[in-house]
C-alpha cells in the first residue's frame, strides 16, 4: 500500500484530555499552543489532518452552508481545486458537512475526505470555491482508501495527523500511523467525557492495541514534556 508518513503529533493532559478549556488562564493555553505549533513545524510535512469536529471549531466557518442546486447528478470521482498546491489541510468530513469561504486556511490548500452519500449541492459548493475532494467509501470512511488517494493524487509524502480523538483513534486501530509526537502538559484534567487522544466508536471493531518503541524524550518550557514514540509494525 502506498500512503503518506503518517505522524500523530497531539497535546494532552497528563491524564490524555485533549481539549483545552479547563487548562488554566488564557496566556497559560496561548503558551501551550505556541509550543504545539513551533513543534509542529519542526517536522517537515507536507499536509496536516483533523476530523470534521476539530476543523469545525478551529478553522471553517460555523455555519450552515449555501448549497447551489445542481441540476444533474455529480460524479463520485476526484476534485482537485488547485493543481499547483504544495501544502494540504485535509479534513475527514463523511457527510460533508463543513463550510468555507475560500480554498485555503493558513496558506494550507484544502482537501476534503468525503464518503459517496454526500449530496450533489454539497459537491457544486466544493467546486465552486475550488475545494479539493476526494471519496474513501460509499457509506462508511476508508481511512486507508483515503490515504492511498493522497499519496497518489497528491503526492503527499508526510502528513501530519492533529486530531481528534476519534479519528486518531481510528487510523490507529487500523495500523495506519508511523510515529507518535505528543506533548504532555503539567494539567491533570478531570473533566468528565471530554475526548482523549485515541479513542474509538462503540460500533467499531477494536484490533490488537498498538505498541510504542521510544525514541526521544525532551522537557520544553512551562513544564511541557515532549515523548517521540515509532509504532510498532509487528
């Protein structure tokens, strides 16, 4: 199978929570995420991926989009809006959900990861703010489908996988990720349900649990540990 470097890089409490309202002042969480983000960009990626929850919040707009009519049906097949991109953000949106004003965040060109079962208005506001789109599954996501179109359509060598807990947990439980970066905050966080860095669908098949070979340690600024992991492929 031919797929992208896939790199889990996340930022928890010591306890694996993932969202960070309850972690202290706001310039606490602005030094936290600063950190994050400089690690980020130490690994040289190409895209980066989050599910529909986590781009929601953070960077489409939280609305309910505009569809066009489409007056025929619109083939299942790949959409890209920027052939000349050479850097991705990629969002698992199944039921293509998501809104946008424009074909980038961040300087990032945009890919959604989209199953058949979207609608053709859904598709035409795609297209018309030239949105890249691919199909991983008539019904139900094909995360290894997904990656392999990546790969080739793409030519997506190392992405970044940035959350959340359930797509994380995902591709784990299907052997799909290479390496583990997290950065643990000094936050014990017991915040009742709030999402942690693997999890999985009680409707989901879990498969054997996946073992970790350390790589690197380091302590950062503010108390943050950063632990480099490789995941084991036997």
């Amino acid at each position: 199978m031919k797929k992208p470097h896939v790199i889990c890089h996340m930022m928890s409490s010591v306890n694996g929570k993932i969202i960070s309202d309850n972690w202290g002042s706001k310039d606490q969480a602005k030094g936290y995420t600063d950190i994050y983000e400089r690690c980020h960009q130490s690994f040289a990626s190409q895209a980066w991926m989050v599910g529909r929850v986590t781009m929601e919040r953070h960077f489409s707009e939280e609305k309910e989009p505009s569809l066009p009519k489409s007056n025929a049906p619109i083939e299942r097949k790949p959409f890209i809006g920027n052939k000349e991109a050479t850097s991705f953000a990629i969002a698992i949106d199944a039921k293509g959900k998501l809104v946008w004003d424009s074909n980038e965040t961040g300087g990032d060109h945009i890919i959604e990861v989209l199953t058949e079962q979207v609608s053709d208005g859904y598709l035409s506001f795609l297209q018309q703010k030239k949105v890249s789109y691919i199909f991983a599954g008539k019904k139900e996501m094909d995360l290894k489908l997904a990656l392999e179109q990546l790969s080739n359509l793409f030519n997506i060598k190392t992405l970044m996988l940035e959350g959340g807990g359930h797509i994380n947990g995902s591709l784990l439980n299907e052997g799909l990720i290479d390496e583990l970066s997290i950065l643990i905050v000094p936050v014990a966080d017991a915040t009742p349900n709030a999402p942690t860095t693997f999890e999985l669908g009680d409707y989901q098949q879990k498969n054997v649990s996946q073992h970790l070979h350390l790589k690197e340690v380091r302590q950062l600024e503010n108390a943050v540990l950063w632990l480099k992991y490789t995941v084991s492929k036997d």
